[in-house]
C-alpha cells in the first residue's frame, strides 16, 4: 500500500505516514490480527495524512477532507472513513481501526517529544492496548486544555466512552 494519487504530503509527512503504517504492522502481528483487519488498518495509516500538507485553510480539516476523498475514490468501509475523519480529536463511534490508528499516530517514532515515555507506551500496545489508549487520549487532551484550545464535541465523548 502506499499514499494515493491525490496526497499532498511533504517528504517529512510521507516519513510519518510510513511510521505510522510500520507500526501498526507490527502491532498487527504481535496480536495476530486477521489479514483482513490488517490491511484495514493500513489503509487508515496510508489515507490519515493524505491532505495534511494541502492549503485547506484549517489545520484540523486534513482529516475529514481525506476521508471525503477516499470516499469518492472508492473507500467504503466506514471503520476506516471514521478513523481517518476523526483521527486528531477521537471518535466514541470508532472500531479497531480507529483506535488504533489514533495509537499509532500519536506513538510512532519519529515524534520529537517524550520518545522514551511514546517507546514504552507503544511497547505496552499489543498486550494492554484499551489502558494505552486511555492514557494517550489523557495526554492528548490534556495538550488541548493546557493549550486554552476548546474539546470539539467528538473528543468529549470519545473520553466519556473510554472512562
């Protein structure tokens, strides 16, 4: 798999996107996920950050504007379409996919910030991987409440459906 055609992605984006795939690849196989779960994951990984660098305007937008996207281009599994929609602020409604496509986006690598704390947390993933997301959607929203940004309505009850 790789990035579409219509990406807007910068070299540094793809290296995210690329890190991203790689780690849910991993977690995949550490927990043994059906082929069929597997490449769903990738998909989300490949379409998340597909319009991240395009002039949208609106940093948040990237998100919904690749799943509009791949919905036309022929996504139709709503698991995936929700985890890219959503994959900045949280989605109660989210399956796997989005929960772990939020985990891996947030924990890959290549981040700069708390590399030893994101490498221990990402360890933990494939045996304790509902804890972890707990405390990644805690770090998470505590950035945006620190930063004085309001909670969009999703994220709120995206922390309501984890607590």
């Amino acid at each position: 798999m790789s990035l579409p055609a219509w990406a807007q992605v910068t070299p540094a984006r793809r290296g995210h996107v690329e890190r991203v795939a790689g780690l849910l690849g991993e977690w995949a196989g550490a927990m043994r996920v059906a082929p069929v779960e597997h490449d769903r994951w990738l998909r989300a990984a490949w379409l998340h950050d597909a319009l991240r660098d395009a002039p949208l305007g609106d940093l948040m937008a990237h998100g919904p504007a690749a799943a509009e996207r791949a919905g036309q281009d022929g996504e139709r599994d709503r698991g995936v379409l929700d985890a890219v929609r959503y994959h900045t602020v949280g989605f109660a409604g989210w399956d796997d996919v989005g929960r772990m496509l939020y985990l891996a986006d947030f924990l890959e690598p290549g981040r700069e910030f708390d590399r030893d704390g994101r490498r221990a947390l990402a360890a933990r993933v494939p045996a304790e991987r509902d804890a972890v997301l707990r405390e990644v959607a805690r770090r998470r929203i505590g950035w945006v409440v620190k930063s004085g940004w309001p909670l969009v309505p999703e994220t709120v009850a995206f922390w309501n459906a984890l607590a």
